[in-house]
C-alpha cells in the first residue's frame, strides 16, 4: 500500500518557530522602520533642499537686478557728463577734440565701483559705426569690430537696455542703451559697456553648493557657471518654455539625474535665471548612515536569534518534558502525569489532563453499560418490528370488511388512516411534497377528527388553484390543524371552525391555520418551547415545526402567531415558490 507523501514530511518544532517568529518580528519591525526613517529624512531633506534652492534664485535675481542698476549707473554717470554730453548733442558747438572727451571717459570709469572688481573691459560711445570714443581698462581688452557688430544688431529706436554676446569674443557681455537728444528726444549715440563675463561667472560661482550650478539664458545668451553642466542646462531650459513670469520649482531630469530646479523669467531683462541642485546630493550623506543603520540591523538581529533560542529552549523544555510522560502513559508504562514544578501553567495542564484520565475511565466503564443495554434493547426491537407493509395490508383488509357489511364511516375512517400512516412513512424518504397532497393530508386528519368530535368542529380549506403544483414541506400544515384543534377548538365550549387558506404573494405564498377556539392569554415565543412530561399538552410540535421551516427557508419562513382570547387564533408562515 502506497504511503501519502505528506506523511513523510517533517513538521517544524515549536522551538524553531518561537525563534523563527521573535527574530521575523523585530527584523521586519527594524526594517520597517528604517524605511518610514529613511522616507521620512528624505522629504525632509529635499524639501529643505528646495528652500535653499529658492532662496539662492532669489539671491541671484537680487544680483543680476543689482549689476544692472550698476550698470545703467554707469550709463547715466556718462550720459549726464557734461563733456560727453556736449560732444553727442549735434546741436552743440563742442571745440573738445576726441583725446579729451576719452580721457574724461577714463577718469569717470576708474573711479566707478564695478572698475575696482574687474567686471568692465571698457566702455563704448558710438555716434556712427566709424565714429566713437572708447575707455579701456588696458590695450587689447576691447574689441572694436565686435562692439560694431552688437551696434548693427541694436534698433536706434530702442529705449530698453540690452545684453548681448557676440560669438568672436565669448567671454565678454555687452550691455547695450541708446541715448537721446535731451533737447529734440532723437537719437545721437549708443553706448556700449564691456563686461568681463569671466569675473561675472566667478562672482554667482563662489556663493553656490558643489555640483550646483546657475543658468541665464535667453534667446542670445547663455550663461552659466559651470560649463559641463551646460549640456544639462539646455535640456532643462527646453522643458521651461511655459515659464512666463511665475517663479517655478519642481523635480527635473537632465543628464540623466535629477535636479531640483527653481527659475524665473526677467521681464524687464528678457532673460530666465535658473538655479539647478542635484537631488541625489543631499541624500548621499543619508545614504552613507542608512547603511550604518543596516550594519548596526544586522547585528542586532545576530543578537536577537541567540536570544530566541534561549527563550524558545526555555520555553519548550517542559513541553518535551510532558511529551515523554505521554509517551510513556500511551505505552502503558504509567497511567498518570507526576506534576510538572517548572511553570505552574504545566502543572495545571498535567492536573487537568489527569482528571481527564480519570473522566474518560469512568465515560468507558458507563459506556460499555451503555453499549450492553443498547445492544438488549436493539434485540428487544428487531424481536417486536412489524413489517409496515403488513399493517397497510391489515388496515385495507379491515375496510374491505367495512365495505363488505355496509359501513361506509368505518371505511372511511380506516381509509383516512391508512393514508396518514402511509404519508408518515413516506415523509421519511421525501423532505418535500405537492402542496395538494399536503392539502388531501389535511383532509384525512381532520376528517377523522371530524368523525371524533361530530357537529363540533366544521373544516374549511381555501387555496389558489395556482398553487397546488408547488413543492411545500411534508407535514408542515397538519401540525398547525392539530395544534389548533387540541388546544384551540377542543377546550372551547360550543361548536368551532377551523379554516386553512393558501394566499399567492408576488414571490411566495403564505399559509394560514385560523380557528376561533379559545386562543392565548400570552403569544408564546416559540423558540422557547421546551418538551414537558406531557407533551400533550405542549406546544413542542410548533417549536419543531418553526426549527425545520428556518432550517429549510430562512428567516422567511418563522412562525407568526396572532391570538385574541375566545375570538381568533391565526398561526402564518411563509413559503418560497418552489417548482420540481
């Protein structure tokens, strides 16, 4: 014979898996927490981390607006210079010749803020392409032929200061504002200021983080203070092309990190600042203590299994203790636990397992009583079985002779009889029958009853013809006549009715027993019928009648029961429509 596989299989001890669960607890607890730690640190770093980043645009915004106001400074100081003004106004008779009106553009320059921190190569005044005076802060430091350029690139009807880049000398910003006549309003020159784009780049450079970087871009210019992330800094300029003059700040990927951005677009330079932060930066020092953290897991997990094995070890000693006293009472070696000292727990379960021993001694001598007397009494009624075909036979012979001597109740009654005994016998084999033949059920029974009580008691059964081929339980509405008619109808004094009607609902039918017989001082709640001594004069039959009708139909089908003293009794019930 084949032996299950499953036999074969080891079960785990009760050990291992107390040392399995402590340890699976606390490392799942650790790590858990270490992720809602880590999680938690991070958004708080990266949050923190945007609100520098904010703070850093708005200290580049603060600069750039600065230099420019500077700048136009500078413009203004020239500008309002008499000497200079005098020689762009056409309209003045100015005997200054160009050497004069340059070095008054040297001596205004050197002493202006921005010479001291290298920012201004020099300074231009164009009055035509071929015409203008130039302040330099050495020889070879501008060029002429590009500022020349930036001129042919500038609408003389501009008013709006402008910043250009010319590709011949990259490192240089030019700075660009038209002047007008003060007394016509027309245009007479362009001044042109040199900015060393270098110092600039140097001077946003030295308050930002490592790998950060700064970007002002517009359509002509792009600068930048780092110059390999400028690969990075035009993919991020190109997923910015929404940006109008809101401040913007989010999550970027560009290079293939991600940077968290804050820019702003300039309005009155045409120009976007954008400040730039690696995100994985700020988590690399969190990163170096989240692996601390999982050192220091490890370890304390090392701790927590040699210390589950102790417990666990503790644990189950007196239970490998108990086993092998069971062992030995199943072997016969002994037939009690001796007390087991180390947990008092232990020592009630070996008491409470010894007194079992001895219940289960006394319930197998009471049960072979019982099985002896059992075994007489099942001789006693296969000796006093009577054949139910044998008694239907007798019955029908009993009315063949009632026939025989011309009396038909008699046959009548043996006939209503033999059929109530015949659906007994059937009801065992059947759960459900026709509700016409519960109906022809009824009749018989309280055909009999009739034949017993005379004139007493009149019958009347109503029911929808529509019914009559749907399936109802067997026996559920003679119990109700019977109920009605020794209880209700039998004590009464004077002559009784009973009525049974089957109503048709949407969905189910109801069947109602009604009689005016002497009905209840109290509606019992027949859940709580219990059997007497004299189940005669019980209601114990409604209770069993109730129990089976929820078994088979639910709440549905309970028993409702409506009485006023010595008027009318009705007890109802519900049935599903129910077809073979």
């Amino acid at each position: 014979m084949a032996i299950p596989l499953f036999i074969n299989k080891k079960k785990g001890t009760l050990r291992m898996y107390i040392t399995l669960v402590i340890t699976v607890i606390l490392a799942v607890s650790l790590i858990l927490s270490g992720i809602f730690f880590y999680k938690k640190t991070a958004n708080i770093l990266i949050e923190n981390q945007k609100q520098q980043v904010m703070k850093e645009l708005s200290q580049v915004n603060q600069n750039i607006t600065g230099q420019v106001n500077n700048l136009d400074y500078v413009n203004a100081l020239f500008v309002s210079n008499t000497i200079i003004r005098e020689a762009i106004e056409p309209s003045v008779d100015d005997s200054r010749n160009k050497l004069d009106i340059e070095k008054q553009m040297s001596f205004l320059l050197i002493n202006t803020y921005m010479w001291e921190q290298n920012y201004i190569n020099g300074v231009c005044i164009f009055q035509s392409p071929s015409e203008y005076y130039l302040a330099t802060s050495g020889p070879g430091t501008v060029n002429i032929k590009a500022n020349q350029d930036i001129l042919q690139s500038i609408s003389t009807s501009d008013p709006n200061l402008n910043i250009k880049m010319e590709d011949s000398t990259p490192s240089v910003l030019y700075f660009v504002r038209n002047i007008f006549s003060s007394y016509t309003g027309e245009y007479v020159a362009t001044i042109i200021i040199n900015v060393n784009k270098n110092t600039l780049i140097d001077f946003y450079n030295a308050g930002i983080g490592r790998e950060w970087f700064i970007y002002l871009y517009n359509d002509e210019i792009n600068l930048i203070t780092d110059s390999q992330s400028l690969p990075c800094a035009d993919e991020i300029s190109g997923k910015l092309d929404f940006l109008n003059n809101e401040t913007y700040l989010e999550e970027i990927d560009a290079g293939g990190q991600s940077y968290l951005t804050a820019a702003e677009k300039l309005p009155n330079l045409d120009m976007t600042s954008v400040v730039a932060a690696p995100r994985n930066q700020v988590l690399e020092k969190l990163n170096d203590t989240l692996r601390t953290y999982m050192l220091v897991l490890a370890v304390i997990v090392t701790l927590v299994l040699c210390i589950s094995i102790i417990i666990s070890r503790a644990v189950t000693r007196p239970i490998d203790n108990m086993i092998y006293q069971l062992n030995k009472i199943a072997e016969g070696k002994k037939d009690r636990l001796p007390p087991l000292e180390m947990y008092s727990e232990f020592n009630n379960l070996a008491d409470a397992f010894n007194h079992m021993l001895d219940k289960l001694d006394t319930y197998y001598k009471d049960n072979l009583e019982k099985q002896l007397l059992l075994k007489n009494a099942e001789i006693k009624a296969l000796q006093s079985q009577m054949d139910p075909h044998f008694m239907f036979n007798t019955l029908n012979t009993i009315a063949w002779k009632a026939q025989m001597t011309n009396n038909p109740e008699i046959y009548q009654m043996v006939i209503s009889l033999g059929e109530l005994l015949k659906a007994n016998v059937v009801s065992k084999d059947f759960t459900c029958v026709k509700l016409e033949d519960e109906l022809r059920y009824v009749k018989f029974y309280t055909y009999l009853q009739k034949m017993r009580f005379e004139e007493k008691i009149s019958v009347e059964i109503q029911a929808d013809s529509s019914l009559l081929h749907y399936k109802v339980p067997c026996f559920c509405i003679q119990p109700l006549v019977e109920n009605s008619i020794v209880h209700g109808l039998e004590p009464k004094k004077g002559k009784g009715k009973l009525v049974v009607n089957v109503i048709k609902h949407k969905d189910c039918m109801e069947i109602l027993v009604a009689d005016n017989g002497i009905g209840f001082e109290t509606i019992p709640d027949i859940c709580d019928i219990r059997p007497s001594s004299d189940e005669s004069h019980t209601h114990i039959g409604l209770r069993n009648l109730d129990r089976r009708l929820y078994l088979l139909f639910g709440e549905m089908a309970h028993l409702k029961i409506t009485s006023t003293l010595n008027v009318c009794t009705t007890i109802s019930f519900k049935l599903p429509l129910i077809v073979d």
